[in-house]
C-alpha cells in the first residue's frame, strides 16, 4: 500500500519525472519537407519540396502521448528551431494531410545534450492523390441501328459510375473513351461500379454492374478483372 507521499509523487509523475522542458540553453534544429502526391497523372509521381510556413510541434519526452510542450512555424526553406532547452528527450512533429482533411501525425524522436541538436528530417505528405488509388475498366460495346446489328468493339461515349457499396447514390462518374474509364483519388474502401447500357430496341438505359472491389492499397491503379459489355444504340 502506497504512503501519502509515495501516492502524491506517483500523481505528480507526468510532470516531474524528467528534466525535459524550457529554461535551459540547448536548441533542436530541423527541416521539415512536403512529398506532394499530385493527381496530374496516372504514375502516382510525386514531388519533394521544402515544407515553408507549415506548423512543427515540440513535445517534452519521447512519447507521442507525453507532455506537449511547444510549437513554431518552418521558414521558406522548410527549417525550424526550438530554443532554451534542457537537455533530455524530445519529439518533434507535424501533421500529413489527406485529401477529405483528415490529418496524421509523423514524428521524430531525440535525445539532446548539446547547445545545437540537429533533429532528422520530417517528411510529410499532402495532395490530392495522396492516400488514394486509381480504379480503372473496360468496356466493350455491341453497337445497333433501329434494332438491327450494326457492329461490335472498344466503347465510347456512355458513362461509368461509382458509389461505396450498400450506397444509395452515386458520388462519382466518368465518361468511357477507347474502351477504357478511370476513377481517381479513390480512399481505401469497398466500391461498386456500373456501366451505362441501352436497350437495342428501345433505347431505354440501365446500368451493368461489376462484383464489387475492395481498395485496401494506395498509390496504385486497380483494374477491374470483368470487362463490362454493354448495348449502344447508334
């Protein structure tokens, strides 16, 4: 059983078990870089720059959930500073940002005893192709005329859909060219695609659907393994 004295100093714990925090004379140093992941092509290419007016984060100790302690802004050539230290451990942080605005957090974690500590470098990820990947189909048409055959081949001109799966509607759609049709920025999850379809003889519209695809991976094209047949009256 735990004296008065040993209970008060197991509460106080958190805050007095180490020397880390201001008041002393040691610096942390560091650069913080942006992996941009840009959605102006189908390669998943990205671009590394420095991270300029973007928030990093001190904490007291090593441990993410320890003892927030300070903050500060990277200047144009992604480096930041934190000054009057003691010596001990430290996290340093900031934040990757995901398209739909949700943020995560990347740290790096040092031990200082010098007056200038270079951390290592933080690299975080934004853009709108970041955390996504790229569905892609195809679709072949059998073409008719007053509904009679006309011709068969790669089909152009209707258009793709998507939705989560078990969803009502749709949030997305695409339009097929050369037999092919592509969805990006697409965030891990279970999605069902269809494909426009007209009757050959009344011209009326329904929708084919694929067998719905899981997205568990990013930063890769998913081909859907069936390719969609459909009728287009011409």
């Amino acid at each position: 059983m735990y004296s008065k004295t040993c209970l008060l100093a197991l509460l106080l714990a958190p805050a007095c078990n180490s020397d880390e925090g201001t008041g002393g004379s040691l610096s942390i140093q560091g650069t913080l870089y942006n992996i941009i992941h840009s959605d102006e092509d189908y390669t998943f290419s990205t671009d590394t720059l420095p991270a300029e007016k973007q928030d990093v984060y001190l904490i007291y100790g090593n441990n993410p959930e320890a003892y927030f302690g300070d903050d500060t802004e990277t200047d144009p050539q992604g480096l930041y500073r934190f000054d009057y230290l003691r010596k001990g451990n430290y996290t340093v942080y900031a934040y990757s940002e995901y398209p739909d605005g949700r943020r995560q957090a990347v740290y790096q974690s040092l031990q200082i005893g010098k007056d200038l500590n270079r951390a290592p470098h933080l690299y975080v990820h934004s853009g709108k192709a970041y955390g996504t990947a790229i569905i892609q189909g195809y679709v072949s048409a059998t073409y008719y005329h007053n509904g009679s055959y006309r011709d068969q081949g790669e089909a152009t001109g209707m258009r793709a859909y998507i939705r989560k799966k078990g969803a009502e509607g749709f949030f997305d759609d695409a339009r097929v060219a050369g037999g092919v049709f592509l969805f990006r920025r697409i965030p891990p999850g279970e999605y069902e695609v269809a494909v426009e379809s007209e009757h050959a003889d009344t011209e009326r519209v329904d929708l084919v659907y694929a067998a719905p695809l899981r997205i568990t991976e990013t930063g890769i094209i998913y081909l859907i393994s069936e390719i969609f047949h459909v009728y287009v009256s011409v």
